[in-house]
C-alpha cells in the first residue's frame, strides 16, 4: 500500500489504477497520502472502509425491525433509540447500511426534504419560548392526541414535551406550569393565532392572556407557520421520533409516557447539534450561563401559580350561602356578597372567592370556600 500511495504522489499511477488495485475510494486514497507525507519511512495505514464491528446484539436489531414499521424510516432516530436505551452507539450512516444491508425488502429509500432555513435568534436564552402543539396518533384511541412541545428560541432547546388525550387550554396550562418550575419565567411566550391564546400583548380578557398578564410574560402572536420556524420543525422532528418510541414501549396514555418522552428529550438536547449554532442546546445554555445572558425569573410561589393558572368564573350565591357548579349545590362561607368568583382546576379542584382575580394585583381576594372534585 506504501509503495502504491507513493506512485500516485509522485505522478507514476493515476488516481483512478491505485484506486481500484487497493480498492478504496478517491477519498480515502487522498487521506493516505496526506498520512503518508507526514510520515513517509514509518507510516502503517489504518483499517478504511468495510463493516469491522460485525453483527448488532440481538436487543438491537429488534429494536431496530420494531421502528421500522414506521414510515418513512428515520435512521437517526434508530441510532439515538440503541444509544440511549443500549448504550450501543452507531452513527446514522452506519445505521442506514446495516439495515440496507441485512433487511433490504423491509427498507425504502425516501427522497430528502427541503433544507432548512437559516433563522433570525434572540440573545438570551429565556427571552423568547416558542409554543406549538400537534395531534399525534402515540396510542389507541377514538380520537387523535395532542404533542405539546416548548422551545427555547436562544439556545433551540427542548423546554419540555408532553402528550395528552386532547388538545385543550388546561393542558397547555399544566404543560407550562410543570415548564416554568423547571426552568422560570421566561420573557415572551410566541404562539400562533389558535382562540384559545387569546389576543397578543396585554390580554385581560381571555383565560390564557389573564395568565401571562399576572405571570408578566408577554404574548406575542405568529403571523404565519413560517415565521415560527423553529417550533414547527421541532414539533415535527419529535412527531416522528416519539410516536414510533412510545409505540413499541406500549405505551397507553400520557402520564405513563411522560417518563419516556423526558428521557428522550434529555437524550436530544444533550447530544444533537442544531446545524445553525454548531453547539448541542445544553452547550449553548451552559454558553449563555456563563455569559450572563439570561432572561428567566424566578417562579412564584405555588400558591399564585394556584390562582392565575386556573380558570376563572362568575357565581350567584344563594340566600342559603350556596352554589352551583358543575351540576351540583356547594356551601360556601356566609358572605354579604351576592356574586362571586371560582378558581377552578378542571376535574381537580376549585375555589370559591369574594371577587374575580385581578391579573394586575397579582394576589388571592378572600377564600370563601375550597373543594376536591
């Protein structure tokens, strides 16, 4: 191999002969030749090309045949599930000829998606969450689920990922709750124009703009599902990745899951690197920490939290000091007050108080009753 690297440097073969008589391609001939020129007298030449790790573990390759019943396959996702579930680590590419190699009728080739854009990013990571949700099919059922899914617009990392039976405000309510006591308030919530957001800036009217009025996050609205880039493919990418996963664990509803999808949202946020940053999003946040370049505030008590991520509605009190809701008569403390207001947790708990919340003082009126659903 010596003697033939060294007729292809000097100019006595051309690159073409000395490719086919080792049998190597026009790459790996150049790179022993530059090994070569560093070291001409003692230069041994490393394995190149060929499969030198022999056949996958047993766990793998099923793994491997449950994913791909999936269309289309998605090769990086088989890479990362035996990395994290096996700790046997091949790369994508190494990934794709196996499986082309050992289940070629099983395996369709599928033309490459357009290439992402370059976006526009803020400078600190907590300035702006990007919010989105999708339905998925992840289980059984009459009708689809809800993938609900933050991310940081700074660093591209996955605040959290949740799944729920369907897609209403109080999931979105309880995604956020358990998202800020992980990591804090952030700046800016991005959303799109979906009613149930309410309006941009300071909304005081709808459910969802009272919450981050109280919270002191402004809402700013997307004005097409292009401007939101970063979300939609991220609600994309793990669409594809956590439907095949938590269909072969059998998983059967979202608080079962939960425990999965963190796993593998912490398995992608510590080992992807975004193609516009260069860096993996833990590098870019801990890049930021150390910068200084942080826009979270510390979360409130969990009491607030309590009041302003809840549903707020008007009751007549009755002349016994009762009343109704949801189909039934509740005693509440004696009041003066003919009306008053319930903060309500959906099909968990609610509160009767003196007077509505106000999302400007951000603090609870008088409690004139609590109550377990």
């Amino acid at each position: 191999m010596r003697r033939q690297v060294e007729r292809f440097n000097n100019g006595e073969s051309s690159c073409k002969e000395v490719c086919e008589r080792l049998g190597i391609s026009r790459t790996r001939l150049y790179e022993l030749r530059t090994e070569w020129l560093k070291n001409r007298h003692d230069f041994v030449p490393g394995a190149s090309g060929g499969n030198r790790h022999g056949k996958w573990p047993a766990c793998c390759e099923n793994l491997a045949l449950e994913l791909l019943q999936e269309e289309p396959v998605n090769y990086a996702l088989i890479a990362d599930e035996m990395a994290r579930q096996h700790e046997f680590s091949r790369s994508r590419g190494a990934v794709r000829d196996y499986l082309l190699g050992q289940f070629p009728l099983l395996v369709q080739s599928v033309r490459p998606g357009p290439k992402p854009r370059r976006r526009w990013q803020c400078s600190q990571t907590g300035q702006i969450w990007q919010h989105d949700a999708t339905p998925v099919r992840a289980w059984p059922s009459d009708r689809p689920q809800a993938l609900i899914s933050t991310v940081d617009d700074h660093t591209r990392q996955v605040i959290r990922t949740s799944i729920w039976e369907g897609e209403t405000l109080w999931a979105h309510f309880l995604h956020l709750r358990a998202a800020f006591a992980d990591h804090g308030i952030p700046e800016m919530l991005y959303t799109d124009g979906f009613a149930m957001f309410g309006n941009e800036g300071e909304d005081a009217v709808t459910k969802c703009g009272r919450m981050l009025l109280a919270l002191q996050i402004a809402h700013r609205v997307a004005p097409t599902p292009q401007a939101k880039g970063k979300i939609e493919r991220m609600v994309g990418t793990l669409q594809r990745r956590l439907v095949p996963v938590l269909k072969q664990a059998g998983m059967r509803n979202g608080r079962e899951s939960q425990g999965i999808i963190d796993s593998h949202v912490s398995y992608w946020n510590e080992n992807h690197k975004n193609r516009t940053t260069g860096m993996t999003a833990n590098a870019a946040h801990l890049l930021a920490v150390a910068e200084n370049r942080i826009a979270y505030r510390p979360c409130p008590p969990q009491r607030l939290m309590d009041l302003h991520m809840a549903y707020h509605q008007p009751r007549a009190v009755s002349r016994a000091n009762t009343i109704d809701y949801n189909g039934q008569s509740w005693n509440i403390t004696p009041t003066l007050k003919r009306k008053v207001a319930l903060v309500i947790h959906p099909q968990r708990q609610f509160w009767v108080v003196e007077s509505m919340p106000d999302p400007r003082e951000p603090q609870w009126p008088t409690i004139l009753g609590k109550f377990t659903l």
